[in-house]
C-alpha cells in the first residue's frame, strides 16, 4: 500500500509540474514582441526662401493593434527648406508591437507659411487638419529590431499657386524607410551655381537643389536612374548621367560634376 501510495503522489507532482509549465508558457502577462521605430521629416527642396509647416501629432496603424495616437511626438512648425539634402529632423520614435505597419497619419496645424523675398503667404490644408494625412507604408516589423521611416515633405509639389496670386497646401509626401533608402550625393561645380539635380526612373523623378557649396543628396532610392543636371544659369550647359545604379543601403557618391 505504501509503494502504491508513493507512485501516486509521484504521478500527481508530475501532473502539477507539467501544468505549471504550460501555464507559464501561456502566461497572458508575458511582455509583447515589440520593435523600436523612428519617424524622421526631411523635404525634397523648391526655390522658395521659407515653408513653415505646422505639424500637430501623429496616429499610427498597425494589423495588431489597429489605430493609436502617438502620445510623445514633437510637435511643432517646420521650416522644410533647413531638411535637405540628406538633412532631417526627429518628429518621434516609438515602440511598435511587431507585425505589419500598415499606415501612419499625420495632422497639421493652421500655422503654416509660405516666404518668398519680403512676401508672406499663410497657406492652408483643411482636410489635413480635420482628418489627417493619411499614408501608406507596409513596413514589416522583427521584434527586437530598430527601424527609420522618413516622412519626405515635397515643397515644390505640395504649394499650389491660385489664380488670385495666393497659395494653398496640398502636401505631398513620400514614405520611406531602412529597407528603400539608396542614396545618392556629389558636388556640382561651379559651387557658387545654383542647380537643380534630377533622379529621373521613367515616370518618376526625384529632385533637389543643391547646398551653397554644391553638395547634393537625394534619398529613399532603389532602382536605376537618369541623373539631369539644371544650372540656374542658362549660359551654363545642363547635363545627363544615364543609368545610374542605386540599391536600397547604398551611397553612391558621384564625386565632382563638372558643368560647362
């Protein structure tokens, strides 16, 4: 009776043991698989002298968790022509269950301004101050892994002039991140020559102006692309690159572009 008594007890501590083990192993208290994710704003340039964006906050969705808004966000106005040419500013970085990121949707202010010389211009987007800017992203997140998005604010594309001489703000913007960010840079000379440089990839086209010193860089590009040069100057001749080859996490430095 004795033997038979402590093959049960030992039976039970077995079962009790195993039913631990699998209550931890589903323990609904274990911490969530998260990602940690930076969202950064830059701007593709135009030839205005300032563009103040007011950018008010920012929701994010994601497949597991749907909606949220992002509690510690810097809110603030912008002005996009300082983030050019490889130049951003941090407008977040939160931590992201992983998964699919899906959309983000950013919200502006009233407070946005167009300078051009000694004229300014407030500039208004209703829809983006009621409902937000929603875009489209489809970034996939590892847990236990670090991540850069760059929200790029087209000011060339994004200010409209109306036919009263006004301007209004239809925001363009392009999403890139880590996994779609080439880059390409160089200088252009002469460097006292303002000029605008072009990477064309058939119907698309990328561009900024370059830095007082000539330096360019364009960013968030993957594929093969013309490379157009436009001095400001029109005595000085433009030129084309063809074929340049960038790859997602790649630089691909042109060195020193000589115009004639």
């Amino acid at each position: 009776m004795t033997k038979r008594k402590t093959l049960i007890r030992a039976g039970l501590g077995l079962i009790i043991l195993f039913a631990m083990l699998y209550s931890c192993s589903k323990d609904p208290a274990a911490p969530q698989q998260t990602a940690q994710v930076a969202f950064m704003l830059t701007d593709a340039p135009c030839d205005y002298d300032h563009l103040y964006i007011d950018v008010e906050g920012m929701e994010i969705h994601s497949d597991s968790n749907g909606w949220e808004n992002v509690e510690d966000f810097n809110a603030g106005v912008y002005d996009l022509l300082e983030l050019t040419n490889g130049l951003d500013t941090l407008l977040c970085q939160v931590e992201l269950p992983a998964g699919k990121l899906s959309q983000i949707r950013l919200i502006l202010g009233d407070d946005n301004e167009l300078i051009i010389g000694a004229n300014n211009y407030p500039i208004k987007t209703p829809s983006a101050q009621t409902s937000g800017l929603k875009l489209n992203l489809h970034q996939n997140l590892s847990a236990g892994t670090s991540y850069t998005i760059w929200l790029d604010f087209d000011a060339c594309k994004s200010v409209v002039k109306k036919g009263n001489g006004d301007y209004s703000l239809k925001p363009v913007i392009r999403v890139y991140s880590d996994s779609t960010n080439g880059k390409l840079k160089g200088v252009v000379q002469p460097d006292s020559l303002p000029t605008s440089v072009y990477a064309i990839d058939g119907s698309d086209s990328f561009m900024t102006i370059t830095n007082p010193d000539g330096f360019f860089m364009i960013c968030g590009l993957d594929g093969n692309y013309d490379v157009y040069f436009e001095p400001s100057d029109t005595s000085v001749s433009d030129s084309l690159m063809p074929n340049v080859s960038v790859g997602f996490g790649q630089i691909v430095d042109l060195d020193s572009v000589q115009l004639n």
